[in-house]
C-alpha cells in the first residue's frame, strides 16, 4: 500500500514554464488536497476536492489549476511559474469529510523557480 | 491569513522534561488535530481532538481544547531527543471540507 505519492520530489523550473506535480493515492479516498509550505511556516491550502469531477479553491489558488478526473490522481498545475511559488507543496488525502476522517501526507516536492 | 497561531514558535528543552505547546484559532471548528513535522518530510499524524471534547490523551501526548477561548494545547511528557521536530496544529471547519494550519512550533530536545 503506497498511501499518497507525489512526483516529482525535486523539481526547478525559470520563471513562465509551466509544469505539472502529481498525485495518487492507492487508498480510494474520496478527498484529495494540495498545500504549501513556505520556510518556517504551516501549510496553506490551495484546492481540494471531494470526490472524482469536483473542485474548490483553497485559501491561496492563484496560479494553481487543478483537475480531479478520476478518484486516485489530482494533479497541480502551474501554468506560469513564478518565484514567489517556490516552495514546498504536499498533497493529502482522506477517506472522506475531514470531520470524521484522518488525512493522510505524501512526502512533498520541492519547487524552485528561478 | 491562517487559522490558528502558536506559542512559542521555538522551544529548546532536555530530555525526560515536559513540552507545552499552545495554538490558538480564530473560527468555529469541528474538530482540531496535532501534526508532527520532521525535517523535510511530510506531516504525520498525531491526534484529533473533537469540539465537544476537552482532553484527550494518546501514549505519551496530552491535548487540551477550550472552545470558549478558541484554544488547544499539546503537551509532551518525558520528552526524547527523538520528538525533535515542528509540530502543527490544524483545525477542521464545520462543513468537514478544509483544514487550515497554524504557523508551528519548533521543538528541540537535548540529549
């Protein structure tokens, strides 16, 4: 059982590339999250999603689209990087609503933009 | 802006002694859960403490949660150098659809 995999781990783009981060979960969850994490801070949320077909925004989307076409994938997008998107990110997933489910972390991926 | 704030940012103890670490927040929740952070890795899990609870306890950690003061605590017993790491707070909103994190604490345990 791999639990959330995120790829790739380490990753450094120039500024206007575009560039996707992936993440599966083996575990069929229904909730799927992305992150971020700047130095010496907590998390953000940028999106999530509840189920296969359904999106939200988080607290800080700009820059970032998301899509959730199937339950196991919910890849991040960054169409024009910017340096202020460097960062750490994590994806997380849960069975189900967080009221009554535990979240679950990949390891995270890295991002400079240079 | 996040959720919830902690205190102290930074806490520096030996081994075997006791660590305290507050978070506050600022919204209604549902539930608020502990998270601990090694460096460079991801978050794993510690506990969830429930609205209508106000203590609860797993192995060696104790949280706390006082609703009417938008405030928890997590306290560490017999602390080991092993429990070096961040140590977030996160709390769950009522409609069960996001968690929002607190800006951490960084604990060091000396040998």
């Amino acid at each position: 059982n791999a639990g959330v995999t995120q790829t790739p781990k380490f990753q450094v783009l120039k500024t206007g590339q575009s560039m996707t981060l992936q993440c599966a979960q083996d575990m069929n969850h229904e909730y799927m999250s992305w992150y971020r994490q700047d130095p010496g801070m907590g998390l953000r949320l940028i999106h999530y999603s509840v189920g296969a077909g359904i999106t939200d925004q988080g607290e800080v989307p700009n820059g970032y689209n998301v899509s959730r076409s199937t339950t196991e994938d919910f890849p991040l997008r960054l169409l024009s990087a910017a340096p202020s998107q460097t960062s750490v990110y994590f994806c997380a997933s849960s069975a189900g609503p967080l009221s009554g489910n535990t979240i679950y972390f990949g390891e995270g991926s890295w991002l400079t933009v240079v | 802006s996040q959720q919830g704030e902690e205190d102290p940012q930074a806490l520096s103890i030996q081994e075997g002694e006791n660590a305290t670490m507050n978070c506050s927040y600022k919204t209604s929740i549902n539930n608020l859960q502990w998270y601990r952070q090694n460096s460079g890795r991801g978050l794993v899990h510690l506990i969830l403490i429930r609205s209508n609870e106000r203590e609860k306890h797993s192995g060696r950690l104790r949280v706390t949660l006082d609703t009417s003061k938008k405030s928890s605590s997590l306290l560490i017993t017999a602390s080991r150098a092993a429990d070096t790491a961040s140590y977030f707070c996160a709390t769950v909103n009522n409609a069960g659809n996001m968690l929002t994190f607190g800006g951490g604490t960084r604990l060091m345990v000396k040998p």
